[in-house]
C-alpha cells in the first residue's frame, strides 16, 4: 500500500499544476487580448504628442534664430 502513494501524490500534484498553468495562460492571453486596444490608444497618444512637441521645437527654434540675427532663408 505505501509503494503507491508517491505515485498518487505525484499524479495528483501534476494534475493539479498542469490546470493551474492552462488556466493562468489562458486568463494573460485573455488579459492581452483585451490590453491590445488600450496599447495602440497610448502608443498612438505618445507619437502624437511626440509629433507635436517636434514640431514646436522646430519652430521656437526658427523662432529663436531669427531673433537673435541668424539668416535662416532657403536658397
């Protein structure tokens, strides 16, 4: 009889961490799925925000150079 309980143990601990792990990457694929929308919002948010303070930091510097003398005319 006791020559049969590491092998019970054993299938039962295997059983029961083999469903562990299904269900926990089935729930972070889930959470993925659902987090995607939310990161391409953000990441498209950034670009927008990094377009624009691009672009503010060309003119204040156009801005800049004209004031203090630079010629700054295309040829």
């Amino acid at each position: 009889m006791m020559d049969w309980i590491p092998i019970v143990f054993a299938s039962f601990k295997a059983l029961v961490l083999g469903t562990g792990m299904f269900f926990a990457i089935k729930w972070h694929f889930d959470q993925d799925k659902k987090e995607r929308r939310a990161v391409l919002r953000a990441s498209g948010k950034v670009a927008a925000i990094f377009t624009l303070s691009l672009l503010g930091l060309v003119l204040a510097t156009f801005v800049l150079g004209r004031s203090i003398g630079l010629d700054l005319t295309f040829p």
